[in-house]
C-alpha cells in the first residue's frame, strides 16, 4: 500500500500592511506550488484580509524562532524595514525576504487559498542550519496556536517531548521563546481549572 503523498509545508513569517497603514505579523505555513507561493490563512485572519484589500505580503524566512513563540503570546510587535519594491514591511531579523503580490484568490468560508507572486527577493544573512531547539519552538508555537481546541494531556505530553531538545540544544533565543511558550500553557491550564472549580 502507498503511502498517500502531503504536501511539503514551510513554517515563514508572513508581514502585511493593512489599508491604514498597520503592520501586521503572523507565523504561517507556506507551500511552493503553482509556480508561486501558496497561502491558506484561516479565516477570521488578519493576514487574509490585508492581503486580499492590498494586493502585498511579505514572506520571512527566520532563525529566531522568538518571533513565532512571540505571535502566538501575544508579542506581536517585532521591528521591521521598508520592503524595496512594493508598499510593505519585512523584519528586521529575516535571513531572506520574499515581496510578494496576490496573483489568485480562491476564496472559501474556512480556508482560503491565496497563491502569491515573487516580485523580488534578497537574502540578510546565512542560514546556519538545523537546530533541534528552534523545531522545538515552531512544534510549541503550533500547539499554543491551537490550545482552545487540544486536550491538556497532549499539549503536557507534546511540551514534555520537545523539552528534551531545548534543553540539550537550545542557546538564549530558543530559551527565551520556550519560556513564553510554557507560560502561556500554564496560564490556559489555570484558567481550565478556575472554569472547572
Ligand atoms: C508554525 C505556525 C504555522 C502556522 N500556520 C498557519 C497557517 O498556515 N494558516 C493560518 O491561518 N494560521 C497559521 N498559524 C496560526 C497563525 O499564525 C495565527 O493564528 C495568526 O493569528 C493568524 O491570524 P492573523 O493573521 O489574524 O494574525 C500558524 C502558527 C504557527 C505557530
């Protein structure tokens, strides 16, 4: 039996501008597809929405997964340069920036497709390879992503799993982002508990 084929999904940080002028940035999984890049934001979003009143988003690839934690604790705010050929922003800490421009909406109740166009790109810094930790974070963010519909145990028992690679190959960034991932779960279980007593 063959084993039914995915597919290839990369975590990215995805910066728009909303029509006022607000920068807006979210964690989010992208595929390469379609000869573009392919979006699907959950609706109600606040990435889906810039983008379909703009037209432009920005894709982020990062090493300091401080911002993925961070997006999904509340740290929305992270610094941001001028994108260079479009009206937008990308961060700071980007490895390699990708501006891109909404070329096709599928739209959908739930999960609409957005497939984007590069229109230009540059890389900051080097990539630095695999680190166990930083996964580590990306699999926290996930599930704190998603704490209002997983039952404790699983979110104890998945936290509990990826310590092991923070604690053997985390250095401060990863430790940092790991501590707001762990409050944030600590905070939802005290307030499950109050719910219950
Ligand atoms: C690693 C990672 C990947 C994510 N991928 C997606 C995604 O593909 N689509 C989505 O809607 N939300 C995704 N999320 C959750 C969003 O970042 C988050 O819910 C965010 O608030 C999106 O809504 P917003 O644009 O209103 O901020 C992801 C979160 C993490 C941590």
């Amino acid at each position: 039996m063959s084993t039914p084929m995915n597919d290839q999904i990369f975590e990215a940080v995805v910066s728009t501008v909303a029509p006022g002028g607000q920068a807006h940035v979210a964690p989010m999984g992208i595929r390469y597809q379609e000869g573009g890049i392919v979006l699907m934001p959950f609706k109600p979003s606040t990435t889906h929405d810039n983008i379909v009143a703009t037209g432009r988003a920005v894709l982020n690839i990062v090493g300091d997964t401080r911002v993925f934690a961070g997006c999904v604790t509340g740290r929305k705010l992270w610094p941001t340069h001028a994108a260079e050929r479009i009206d937008g922003v990308r961060l700071a800490c980007a490895l390699r920036h990708v501006e891109l421009e909404l070329a096709e909406r599928r739209d959908d109740a739930q999960r609409p497709v957005l497939r984007m166009r590069a229109v230009h790109e540059a890389t900051h810094a080097p990539f630095a390879g695999f680190n166990r930790a930083q996964a580590a974070v990306i699999e926290g963010a996930v599930l704190v992503s998603r704490l209002h519909m997983l039952a404790l145990e699983k979110v104890e028992t998945e936290m509990s799993y990826l310590q092991i690679a923070i604690d053997k190959t985390a250095g401060p960034e990863e430790r940092e982002a790991w501590q707001w991932l762990r409050a944030a779960v600590a905070q939802h279980h005290a307030r499950a508990q109050e719910r219950t007593s």
